[in-house]
C-alpha cells in the first residue's frame, strides 16, 4: 500500500541555518505530494504541493522537489526563522479515486534564536 | 470565512459512555474529511464525504464508529462505547471538489479526547 517515510525529530537548527527535512513514500503510479505545517496550538496547513514528477513546490521560502527515481520530497528552506517552528508533515494522495492523504509521522522543528 | 471549526475543543469521558464531535467546514467545499492522530503520529484518515454522501470509510472506522453530513454541511462524528484506545485529537478537514483547489485542505484545530 502507499506510505510516507519521514526523518525523525526533532531537528534542532539555529536561526538562518540551512534546513532539510528528508520524505520518501511508497506509492503505486505517480501520487500528488504534500508538506503540512502545524504551527503549535493551530490546525495543519497546506505548506506546499506537486503534482508530477520534477515538479518544483515552494512557499515561504520553502521548496520541495518531486523526485520520482528517488521516490523523495525533500523540504529545504536556506535560512529558518524562529518563527518557522513547528512540526512539518509530508503526505500524498494516491492517483486512485480515493481522495484521502496518507500522511508520514512528522518531524518536529525547533529553532533557537 | 471562519475556516473549519470544530466543537468541543477538549472531551473526557469515561470507558463505555458515547460521545459526539461535530465539524463545521468552510462553507463552500463539497467535501469534508475526518482523520484521527495520537502523539508523535501523523494524521490517519478515517472518512470522507462529497456533499451529505459517505464515500469512502478506513478499516480503522470499526462499528462504534459513526459518521454523518445529513445536509452537506456540518459532520458529525459518534464513538459509542468508548475504549481508551480511542483517546486521540479527531481532525476534521474540508475541501472543495474541483481540480487542483480539491487537493488543499483545510484542517479544523481538533477535539482531544481523553477516554478514562
């Protein structure tokens, strides 16, 4: 079936450092993939998405690579800020009729000033 | 828009009583999603509804699981006979159902429920 596989956290990283945060998934055909950011005490929110292979996601100075021969989307983002803490989840939907996302575990980001 | 809100925020019940979660979505989305997470987990998918009909339910929805979207707006979603087992944050998240707008959605902050 499909899966998400996600780095463990927390990742711990001081302001303006370089931030990656690795995701690979198991999936039949090519799914569309998400990363979803819950900010503490507040519901997730789409951070960024693609659709197909090669495709480039960014917000908020975060971007994401769809990399079908490595089965990967990687979040990076060049300089976090404190107030980039929070916990990242990467997720897809099968191109199937099923609408539903499968989510990895989350990893946690703390960033000290 | 208020985004999708979910009442209560915060459930105790003791094993064996029912309790009933209800979600609101953002008004114009056609579907509506609910999902289920505990600590250091990501969300797991229980349902989904395009308008008032239920189209898709996980096998973790075992039969004390029961949910509903009478009129294609709010949800709700009933646990009968509790097992602490259940204690986890209920998501409701909502979208709309056309191209890639149907892709985002919109998650409400969650009801914790704590089964003692």
């Amino acid at each position: 079936g499909n899966s998400v596989t996600q780095m463990e956290g927390p990742v711990t990283l001081s302001e303006e450092a370089f931030l990656t945060i690795n995701c690979t998934y198991t999936a039949t055909g090519y799914p569309s993939l998400f990363w979803y950011v819950q900010y503490p005490g507040e519901g997730l929110q789409l951070l960024l998405k693609a659709t197909k292979a090669d495709d480039k996601g960014s917000n908020k100075g975060f971007e994401a690579t769809y990399r079908k021969e490595t089965t990967s989307f990687h979040l990076e983002k060049g300089s976090v800020q404190v107030s980039d803490s929070a916990v990242y989840f990467c997720a897809l939907r099968g191109k199937d009729s099923s609408y539903k996302l499968i989510f990895g575990s989350g990893t946690r980001l703390l960033v000290r000033p | 828009d208020t985004g999708v809100s979910q009442n209560p925020r915060h459930k105790i019940t003791k094993r064996g009583q029912n309790v009933t979660f209800r979600c609101d979505p953002i008004s114009e989305h056609n579907r509506l999603y609910w999902y289920r997470q505990t600590l250091g987990q990501g969300p797991e998918f229980l349902t989904y509804f395009q308008n008032e009909a239920q189209l898709e339910k996980s096998r973790l929805l075992s039969d004390r699981f029961s949910a509903e979207r009478p009129k294609g707006s709010f949800s709700t979603l009933e646990i009968q006979r509790t097992e602490q087992g259940d204690s986890a944050m209920y998501l409701c998240a909502s979208s709309l159902d056309t191209g890639e707008e149907g892709e985002k959605l919109f998650f409400g902050s969650g009801t914790q429920l704590s089964v003692l």
